[in-house]
C-alpha cells in the first residue's frame, strides 16, 4: 500500500497537478492521466500512463 505522505509529495509527471489514490492507480486530478503501481512503486513515467 502507497503510504498516504507519499501521494501528498507526488505530481503528476504530465501537467504538475495533484494526484490520488483510487484502487491501484494513482490518478491526477488535473489531467486525468492514470499511472500505475507495480509491486508498491508508483510509476510515474508519461510513457506509463493510461
């Protein structure tokens, strides 16, 4: 599980705005990119995102 004081750090890669957690995504808030979470490490590539 992604400890919530790191979703707080996190910015989306794409357009700088704030991310979430919803299930096994973290989802910006902004741009709706959607990056995933493999084995507890969020990716946070562009390349990666949904």
């Amino acid at each position: 599980m992604i400890d919530k004081e790191l979703i707080d750090i996190l910015a989306c890669p794409a357009c700088k705005g704030d991310v979430e957690l919803a299930g096994n995504k973290i989802i910006c808030k902004q741009c709706k990119k959607k990056y995933p979470i493999r084995d507890g490490v969020p990716i946070m590539l562009i390349d990666e995102a949904e």
